[in-house]
C-alpha cells in the first residue's frame, strides 16, 4: 500500500511541466582565422596594356582561389525555467492539506456513533461523522499533498541555467583569380553589330591591336578557344577607352570645326573634351593637341 | 457490532455506512415509512387492516417494538428486499414514500404484506 502511494505521489510531481524558455546572447570574439583552397576551376583571363597606338592583351589562364575568413565567438545560451502556476498550486494544495490534516488529527472530536436516522438498502446505519471527517481528511490530504510538493518542486527548479558554448561563423568571402598560366590559342572577337572579325592567334600569350584595326573591329567580348575570357573592369574600361579613343584621335584637329561646333552644338563638344581627357590617360596617346584645341572652342565661345 | 472496514475510506467521502442495523430497527423502519404520511397510510390502511394507530399496531402486530426481534420469515434479506421500493426518495425517514410506491410494496412482496397483515406464513 505505501509502495502505491509513493508511485502515486512521483508521478503526480515528476509529471508537473516547467515552461522553459530559452534566449542566445552572442559574447566576445575569441579568434579569427583565414582559410585558403581553390577550387580547380581554371578560367581564361585577358589584361590589357597600353602603349599607343597598340593595345596589347595578354591571355592567361587561373583558378579560382576562395579566401574565407572565419571568427569563432563564444555565445550562451540562457533556459529560463519557470511555472506561473507553481505558486497557485502550493498555495491552494496547501489550504487542502491543511484542512485534510485538520479533519484526520480533529477526528476525535467528531461522534462514533452511527448515523441511525438513516438506514441503506443493505441494511446499514449511516456513518458516523467521524468516519465521514475520516474520509474527507484523508481525500483532502490524497489531493492537497502532491499539490504542494508538485508546487514546491516547480518553484525549486525555477531559475535561470546558463550554458556556455564557441561557435564560429564565415565573417567573408572573397574569391581571386590565382595560379595564372600564359596560355596561347585562338582569339575570336564576338558580339558586335557588324560582321564578326577573322580569329586571331596569340602569340606567347598575347595579341596586339593597333588603334586603326580596332576602329574597324566591330566586337563587345573575347573568347580563347571558344571559352568566354574574363576582363577585370580595369581592363575593360582601358580597352574601351582605347577603342574610343581610336575614333577621336584619327580625325585631325581642326580649330574652326571646333569653332563651329562649339557654337552649334556646345554640350557635345564639352562631352568630346571629357573623352579627350580621358585619352591622356592612355600612355603615348597624342591627345592633347585636340584637348587644347577643344579648350580654345569652348574659351573663345564663353568670352 | 461489525465495521465495515471494506469501504474505508475513500467511499467515506461521499457515502460511507455505519454497521448493520438490528432486525428490529430495520422493521420500524418499514412501519415508520408505511405509516408516517398519509399519502402512504391510506394507500395501505385498507391492505394491513389497519386501525386509527397505524405504527402501534403494526409494531405490536409484528413485535419488532421488541429491540431483541429477529426476522424469520419472511427473512431480514428478503424484507431488505421489497423495502428498496420505500427508499425512492431517500434513506432518510424524513422522506416518506409515495402512495404508489407504498402499493407497489405490498403488491410486489406478498409475503412481507403478509407479514406486516399479522397472518402466519
């Protein structure tokens, strides 16, 4: 009999739930590192060097090199254990038990005699009251005392548990071209409006244009050996700049042209000056007699 | 007397019963009940051959005012038995029992009507 109670009285309390709840604080940043691998994926790149009136693109193969760099933090984690209810429980299982305890310890004071204004289908008197008080003390104390010890148990476990842990995270990534290889092959210069140019052969890994040809190619991208070559956007801007400058600069300079258009059609010439400024940039580039011819334009025009 | 030990104590909580009653209180109880209301006691009058003095006559007519009687026939289990049709509205005597119900116990036990009627079995 006592083996039940006890069995009744663990699952009563070892069944009260707990509400938990849990929230992460990151802490501070205990280490960095860096790691390297590439990803032997070999593409075909192109700079582009300038000396007028050649513009020269040397070819080269490299592989993908992805640079990540990692920090390892320390982060807790916090469990809020608690039950809104515990306190209620304790409090009204305690008021039960109380009154149960009271019941059984005043039975005694209750009348032994049986309840003989009442006699059962059986042929039994009534109880008396004090087997009645018995039974309600007893019923109170079964209900009220795991109650109490649930609530107990409940408020005991409250509290805050924190948990300390590392944990790393990718702060970035950045990928390279790295290994480069010079590699020779056939150049084809794709994607223009016009007919598309003849391919062309590299010669130890580069090819040379010359400013006339340029003018006459009609192309938007490169290929070697039929796989799309990659420009960084410094090369492609230099290589842009050459072919416009290859435009601007086979003209001769003519002072009242400039003069002309610099009446008719201000804002386009200020537009020319500004390519031809940026044709200064290009080593060797005869760019400045029509810089200074163009100023002269527009300086004349604004007096 | 015995305890009934067997419902202690959780049927206390609601129901608990004390010991057996004597043959002679569960006898004045049935005589309590036939005669306690009029609704019940005209019902039966004419049944038991009943006088002005119900309970007394009937008391003396069964002799269970004697706190030593003793059923012997009909038995305490059979009395017990046709008695359950008085206890409809309650164990209490407080709550006496309907005239039809006060018929059905004389017509369903002929044997207690009888008893109650003084004749011999």
């Amino acid at each position: 009999m006592k083996r039940l109670w006890a069995a009744v009285l663990m699952m009563a309390v070892g069944c009260a739930p707990l509400d938990v709840e849990r929230r992460t604080e990151r802490g501070p940043l205990l280490r960095t590192w860096s790691q390297e691998k590439a990803l032997n994926e070999r593409i075909p790149f192109a700079t582009t060097q300038v000396q007028w009136p050649r513009l020269t693109l040397a070819f080269s193969s490299s592989d993908i090199c992805r640079t990540e760099q990692h920090g390892e933090y320390a982060e807790d984690i916090i469990s809020m254990h608690g039950n809104t209810g515990a306190a209620a429980e304790v409090s009204s299982g305690g008021v039960l038990a109380v009154l149960g305890g009271t019941l059984l310890v005043g039975r005694s004071l209750f009348s032994d005699t049986p309840n003989r204004s009442a006699i059962d289908e059986q042929g039994r008197y009534g109880a008396s009251s004090r087997d009645v008080a018995t039974g309600w003390g007893l019923g109170l104390l079964i209900v009220g005392v795991p109650a109490v010890v649930a609530g107990i148990v409940q408020v005991s476990r409250s509290g805050e548990t924190r948990e300390t842990r590392k944990r790393a995270e990718l702060l970035s990534l950045r990928e390279v071209p790295c290994e480069p290889k010079r590699v020779d092959g056939v150049v084809e210069l794709a994607g223009g409006p016009g007919p598309q140019p003849p391919p062309r052969l590299t010669l130890n890994g580069a090819l040379v244009l010359t400013a006339d040809e340029i003018q006459r190619l009609s192309f938007s991208g490169l290929a070697l050996d039929g796989t799309p070559v990659t420009l960084e956007e410094e090369d492609l801007d230099r290589l842009e700049t050459f072919r416009t400058c290859a435009t601007l600069l086979a003209t001769p300079v003519d002072p009242q042209a400039l003069a002309g258009e610099a009446r008719s059609r201000p804002d386009r010439l200020r537009m020319k000056r500004e390519l031809a400024r940026g044709c200064t940039t290009l080593p060797g580039a005869p760019a400045q007699p029509l810089l200074e011819a163009i100023e002269g334009a527009l300086g004349s025009t604004a007096l | 007397m015995r305890r009934p030990l067997h419902c202690w104590p959780l049927v206390c909580l609601i129901a608990c019963s004390g010991p057996d009653a004597p043959d002679a209180a569960v006898c004045r109880d049935v005589v309590v009940r036939l005669c306690q209301s009029a609704a019940a006691y005209s019902c039966v009058a004419v049944q038991l051959d009943l006088g002005l003095s119900c309970e007394a006559t009937l008391l003396q007519r069964t002799g269970c005012e004697d706190d030593a009687f003793a059923f012997t026939a009909p038995t305490r289990e059979r009395v017990l038995e046709c008695r359950e049709v008085l206890l409809s509205r309650g164990m209490s005597t407080d709550h006496p029992p309907a005239c039809a119900d006060a018929t059905r116990f004389l017509t369903g036990c002929p044997d207690v009507a009888g008893f109650f009627r003084g004749s011999q079995p």
